[in-house]
C-alpha cells in the first residue's frame, strides 16, 4: 500500500510540474526550454522502459505502400487475430470463407522465444497539405512496444520473423488480379486509390490457344527463362523487365494470349487505358503503384494516342475550327496528354525498375502505325505476329 501510494504522489507531483510548465514553459528562455526537454526526456525514460517503433503504411509523402506494413498486416492477421476483440473481415483467397484482421485502435500480445511483445494499430487524419489534394488524408500504421532490455532480440531476430512470416502467409492467401486504372482527373491527392480491381478468373492457357507449336514453345520458353532470370538482370545492370509486342489483325487472339501468359507465369495483370492519363507525371505515378510479378498491358496502342512518331503541326485553320468545336466554358487544356517521350521513360526510363519483375505488354492491330522508337528491340524485346489459323 505505501508503494502504491508513493507512486501516485510521484504521479501527482510529475502532473503538476507539466501543467505549470505548460502554462510557463513560453516565458522561458530558449536555452532553458531546451534543458529542461532535455532531462524531462531522461526521467521518462527511466520511469517508462519500454521502446516503440512505428511503422507508417506508406513511405514519406509518395504514394508508395510500405511493403514491411503489408507484411506485419499479413503476418499479425494470421498469428494474432484470434487474440483481438476488434476485428475487421475480408474474403480469403477462395472467394467464400472470411478471414479475420486486427481493426484500428486495436492492441494484441505476441510472443517470442519466451518474450512478450505489443503490437497495436492507428489511424489518424491529417489535413490536406496541398490545393491538389483537398480531402483530408488517413494514415494508418502499427506500433510495435517491448522492453528495452529486448532490443537486441527485436532488432536482430523478431522483425526478420515477422517480415518472413507475413511474406509467406501473402504468398498463401494471394488472390491474382486484373487491374483498370481510374482516370486522373479523378484522382484526389497522392494517396488516393489509382487502380481499381477484379479478380483474375480468366480460363486460357497455353493448352488452349490455337497457336503453332513451335511458336508457343518459344513463347514459353521465354517466359520461362525470364522467370529465373533475376541474377542474369542483375549481374548485367539492366531492370528485371521484358517487353512483348503482340501484333496482327482482328481475332487473331492476341488478348487470350495476354491471360495464358498470365495463367502460366501466376502474374496480376494492370490493363492500363492511356486515354484516360492526363499527364506523365500521373503516368508516372501509375508505374510506382504497381507491383511485382505483374504485366502491364496497353492494348491497341496505336489507338489509345498519337504515338506514330512526331505530332503533326496543326495549320492556323485547323486550330481555328477546333477551338470554334469547343463548347462554350470549355477551357483548352494542352497538358492532359501523355507524350511519346513519357511513355517510352515508363517503359524503359529509371522509373521502370521500381519493382521487379514485369512484363510490358502492347498489343496493336497495326504495327506499321507504331514509332520505332516505341518498339525497337531492348524496349519491345520480343515481337510476336499474330495470325488467323492456318491448320
């Protein structure tokens, strides 16, 4: 009881001194300010042992989600879920059965080699920063608490297990996906959702495309060898990435090809519409947001804009009629247009090895429509011509 009571006068005194403090503290010179932060640090640190990390779901002020907050969500969903009293749930990987989550503020225990540790998840909501991005934005991100006299083992051991854990259990619970790009006059501000998704239940395969054999062996052989090659794109200094060009007429089944590709490599797909890009830096943003073991697939490129080499110069006349089509308060905008150059820096520019792993894939009823440069082989590495049955 006297302990007790020690520690609540403690309590009450350390109360007292924060308040008068808070009241005073800006009356203080700042060299006093700064030492009497210094020692408030030090006395807390001494009452409260314990350490935290955080670990925020996205990385700085890109758009980017952190992959070691995917992986704690994946491996806290499996090992503690059944601990926490606030629960959220989502489809598992057959489409029926639900799986259960840690919800926001909610806290669970876990336990490793004998040592008892806190995890924790937050939310807040922080105001727009910026005119581009006017609603306000959530954070979310999970809290890791122990004992420092554990930092050694949490620093050294614990968190390589919880990354390892929550990677196997993604692999596990992975459900392939076909993507669609919203457009970006919709989006609002850098965290809000670029990609929309189905998931991936396309039934080709290689089995199944009528193609010649000897075509689909090479086409399987390639994928197959791009699939072990993350050493060879290493040692070589170039971004794990290959590039498909399938071209031919109508019919020809260069979209089913596209998901027997996909089925067999076990690749989402991220079917991008150029049209509705407005610029290259959203173009840009679209590239970072995907993942990999992917394919990025423009279909019919020779339609989605003007990429058949240099852009005509319009005539005086012919932007004199075009602004008279224009509706009234309609306002000219030239920069929601993706350029050749914008297009050809995501495939192959410094932004294209933000993730490993990818395949790039155009398709076009009109090859001889294309800019070379959009296609020459290290960008387009492999041209496969479509054509109708023949056998």
């Amino acid at each position: 009881m006297a302990i007790m009571e020690t520690w609540a006068g403690l309590g009450s005194a350390l109360g007292s001194v924060i308040f008068l403090y808070s009241l005073l503290g800006k009356y203080f010179p700042s060299h006093i300010d700064a030492y009497v932060r210094r020692h408030t640090r030090r006395l807390f640190a001494a009452v409260y042992p314990y350490v935290q990390i955080t670990v925020s779901e996205y990385r700085g002020e890109w758009m980017k989600r952190s992959e070691a907050y995917a992986a704690i969500e994946s491996c806290l969903a499996s090992s503690c879920s059944q601990h926490a009293n606030k629960l959220k749930a989502d489809f598992g990987k057959d489409s029926t059965n639900l799986t259960l989550s840690m919800d926001v503020h909610e806290e669970v225990t876990d336990e490793f080699e004998g040592v008892k540790l806190w995890w924790s998840s937050h939310s807040t909501t922080r105001s727009a920063s910026s005119p581009w991005s006017p609603a306000p934005e959530e954070q979310r991100s999970y809290k890791l608490t122990f004992h420092k006299r554990e930092r050694d083992l949490v620093v050294s051991r614990y968190i390589d297990h919880v990354m390892a854990e929550g990677k196997a259990v993604t692999v596990h619970n992975r459900q392939r996906k076909l993507f669609t790009n919203n457009p970006s006059s919709k989006w609002d501000g850098y965290r809000s959702k670029v990609w929309n998704h189905v998931l991936f239940e396309h039934p080709a395969s290689f089995d199944t495309v009528a193609m010649e054999p000897g075509k689909r062996k090479e086409i399987l052989d390639d994928l197959d060898t791009f699939r072990r090659g993350k050493e060879y794109y290493a040692n070589v200094g170039k971004a794990w990435k290959r590039g498909y060009l399938l071209y031919g007429p109508p019919g020809t089944g260069k979209s089913t090809t596209v998901a027997a590709m996909a089925n067999h490599m076990d690749y989402d797909i991220y079917d991008l519409e150029l049209t509705t890009v407005k610029t290259n830096s959203d173009l840009r943003r679209l590239l970072i947001e995907t993942t990999s073991k992917s394919i990025i697939l423009i279909e019919d490129i020779d339609c989605s804009l003007e990429l058949t080499g240099k852009r005509k110069q319009k005539s005086k006349k012919e932007e004199e009629e075009s602004e008279e089509k224009k509706l009234p308060g309609e306002e000219k905008d030239e920069s929601s247009r993706v350029t050749l150059s914008g297009l050809l820096n995501f495939i192959d520019g410094l932004w294209s090895a933000s993730a490993g792993e990818r395949l790039v894939v155009f398709t076009t009823n009109h090859i001889e429509k294309l800019d070379p440069a959009l296609i020459r082989r290290g960008r387009m590495d492999k041209h496969i011509e479509m054509s109708y049955c023949s056998f």
